[in-house]
C-alpha cells in the first residue's frame, strides 16, 4: 500500500505546475517544495517573510535527507525549530508535514501519523493540499503492523471515498477499491470502482480523473 500511496503524491507536483508555482523538490512521499513561493507570493514582509525562508531552509535539508538516510534525524530537528519558531504563521503546520516525513523515513509510524494529523488539523481543509494529505495518513495506518491504527485507517478512508466535500474524491474509491481488492473482495472493489467510473467519467479534456484511467488499466 505505501508504494501504491507514493503514487497519489505525483498528483501533488502537478497540481503545483499546474499553479504556476516554484518546484524546489518532491521527494518520494509528495512533500511540496514549492509551498515556500505559495506562501511567500502572499507575504512579502516581516514573520511571513522569516517562516518562508526557514522553510525553505527546512526543505533544504530534507533534500539531503533523501540522500543519505543518516541525515533524518538532522531534518526532524531543523522541521522541529521551523514549528517552535513560526507555528503561528501559515507554514506553521507544513513544518509538521516535514517532521512526519522524517519521523516516517527513520520508522517512527506511530509519532509520523500523529505528527501528520496534528498537521490536518492545523492547516484545515482550505488548503489545497489539504485532502491529499489526509488520504495519505489513511492509507500509511493501513500499511502498518497495527490492528487498531488499521481500522481507524480504514475508516477514514471510507469516509473520504464518500465525503462531497473531498476534493480528491476519485483518489480515495480508487484507494478504497484497491484496498478491498488486496483484501481479496474482488466483489466490492468493483461495486467502488463502478460508483468512481460513473461519478468521474472517461472523457477526453484535461478534467478526466486520472484514477478512473487507471481502474480502467486494472481491468484490462
């Protein structure tokens, strides 16, 4: 399932070409690199202007964190000053976002989920990566060797599958169907997939839903 995640956050660096935003990075899990023009596009002075640098300086070392793995508790640690310094800004919760990808990258599932949720709450869902990152904390608690964060997994997912309100609607019944189909019920993956397919139809614009493209693939 988190190979099968990773894939959800590809959506992510789209959406910010698609914006018009500066791409610092996106490493394996989606984080945003270019959060740090998104915001500082808005704020150009005083405790904005210092929380964009930082982050950007957070981001930093995230990027060498990719590349020796040694180097993740140094990203936890520059995530953690980032929040203790700027929580009050609009970075505030993306400090988060970088201290459970660390927290995440060394094993520490149980504090990367709880530091991710924290995260959600903070940010609220008017931030347009918001529904990205809620159906990612679902789909790590499937993948981890914990019957109860499982369920609650599980259940989140569901509810995000079925939410109007989720802008990422067809990614969750995509994942949802995919999860009862790794689960073995073939019957109920594809009573979800039916409901993405006539909720998110096939067509030939740039609107299509990419995870109605790729059920389609599934079935083929």
């Amino acid at each position: 399932m988190i190979n099968q995640s990773s894939l959800m956050f590809d959506r992510v660096k789209n959406f910010i070409e698609q914006n018009g935003l500066l791409l610092v990075g996106i490493p394996v899990f989606g984080l945003m690199g270019g959060l740090g023009y998104y915001f500082y596009s808005s704020y150009s002075h005083g405790e904005q202007e210092r929380a964009q640098l930082a982050f950007s300086q957070t981001l930093g070392e995230f990027r060498h964190g990719e590349k020796n793995v040694e180097l993740w508790p140094n990203v936890e640690l520059a995530a953690k000053a980032g929040y203790r310094s700027y929580k009050s800004t609009t970075f505030g919760p993306y400090f988060l976002v970088v201290e459970s990808q660390a927290a995440l990258r060394q094993g520490n599932i149980h504090d990367g989920v709880k530091l991710l949720d924290e995260a959600l709450k903070l940010m609220g869902s008017r931030s347009p990566f918001y529904w990205l990152y809620k159906t990612k904390s679902a789909l790590i608690k499937l993948d981890v060797d914990d019957s109860a964060l499982q369920t609650e997994g599980f259940k989140e997912l569901e509810k995000l599958a079925y939410d109007k309100a989720n802008l990422q609607r067809d990614e969750a019944l995509y994942y949802l169907g995919d999860y009862y189909m790794n689960q073995g019920n073939k019957d109920k993956a594809l009573s979800v997939w039916q409901e993405l397919k006539k909720e998110f139809p096939v067509t030939n614009d740039s609107s299509a839903s990419p995870w109605t493209f790729r059920v389609d693939e599934k079935a083929e």
